[in-house]
C-alpha cells in the first residue's frame, strides 16, 4: 500500500511538471507568435487564465484551446492595459536614472518616485489575475490592482517573497528557466491572488445592503467561463 501511494505521488509530481513546463513553452510560443512586443501581455494573461483553472479544480481542461481563446479574446485590451503599463514604468525607470538629489528638493522628489515605483510594482502583481479572473472596462484593471495590492498588503508581500526565491533558484539552476520560469512564478501569484478575490467576494457578499448601495459592481462581472 506505501509502495502504491509513494507511486502514486510520484506519478502526480511528473504530472504536474509537464504541466508547468507545456504552459511555459506555450507562454513562450505565444509571445513569439504576437512579435514578442505585441503577444507577452496577451500570453501571460492566457497563461494565468490556464493556472486559475487549475486552482479552481478543473485539472482536465483543454490547456491549448483554453490559451488560444483568451489569447485571442485579450489581445487587444491587455495590450492597450500593457502600453499604459509600460508609459508608466518608463517614466518611473528615467526618473530615477536622471534626476540627482542635488537638494533637500530632489531628495523629496526622488523618495516620492520610489513611493510611485513600488506602487507600480504592486499593481504589477495582480494585472494579469484580475485580467483571468474579471471582465471589466480597462481603467478598471490599473485602479483596483493597486486598491487589492494595498488592502490585502500581506499577500502582496508573499508574492514579493514567493518571487524573490524563484528568482535565486533560477540564478542557481538557469537550465531550467525555458521550462518552469514563468509558468511556476504565474501559479504562485495566481493562488494567492485568488484568495484575494474569494475574501474580497466574500465581504462583499456579506455587507449590508446600505454599503453594497455604494460598492462598485465590478463584483458582479466574474468571466462566465469560472466552470
């Protein structure tokens, strides 16, 4: 029977890395296949839309029809969510490139750019889940990301530390980054920001009819395709 179950854990594991690693070949397929400017934001939401399923319970799910369609269906509104994304983050980068605290005035300026800096990351860190997980109007995406990212302010902290490991151990073992980079570091945010979204749903649920008067409906615009 122990012989049966390590088997049967072990024949799970594989299961699971072949997993990892298809979803990260097709991440990379994608991208190539949208001139890699143009198919990264349409493919990493493609590739979150596939590891929310997973977390979800459906482990049977046609993995390749699953990235096609969202990769098609997103591809306009992720990359118009990643140009307003990348103006930002260039703004941020030059900022902090060019401007010298020559005086007390800088040193303010440059301490607010790092604020700024840091609250980008944060949103950074649940665009791509609420793109898997909610059909909102765009500017949606860029306000509630933050709002989520500082409310729940420890989650936002484990997938800081989650990603900080991956990144050692990628710097140990970069044989394997082709295969398990980018699809492991998309499951690790994807479950923890889904538990965001089940408490955030939750409370919302559980308000009283006065706040829910005052709440944003966007609660109620979950994908149909959660099943």
């Amino acid at each position: 029977m122990d012989h049966d179950g390590s088997m049967s854990r072990m024949l799970r594991m594989c299961e699971w890395v072949m997993r990892l690693a298809y979803t990260n070949l097709l991440w990379l397929l994608f991208t190539i296949l949208g001139l890699g400017v143009f198919g990264l934001m349409p493919a990493t939401t493609a590739l979150f839309s596939v590891m929310r399923k997973w977390i979800q319970g459906h482990e049977q799910v046609n993995v390749f029809r699953t990235f096609w369609k969202v990769f098609r269906e997103e591809f306009v509104r992720s990359n118009i969510i990643g140009m307003v994304l990348f103006i930002i983050g260039t703004i941020i980068y030059v900022d902090l490139a060019y401007i010298y605290p020559t005086s007390w005035l800088l040193h303010v300026l440059r301490f607010a750019i790092y604020i700024f800096g840091f609250l980008f990351i944060v949103s950074l860190f649940y665009i791509f889940p609420l793109l898997a997980h909610y059909d909102w109007k765009k500017r949606l995406y860029l306000k509630f990301s933050l709002l989520l990212g500082i409310s729940y302010l420890q989650y936002t902290l484990s997938m800081l530390v989650f990603s900080a490991v991956l990144f050692v151990l990628f710097a140990y073992l970069p044989g394997i980054v082709p295969f398990f980079s980018v699809s492991i570091l998309a499951y690790g945010h994807m479950w923890l920001a889904y538990q965001v979204f089940k408490k955030v749903e939750f409370e919302s649920e559980h308000e009283t009819a006065e706040v829910k008067k005052r709440l944003p409906s966007f609660l109620q615009s979950k994908r149909v395709n959660t099943q």
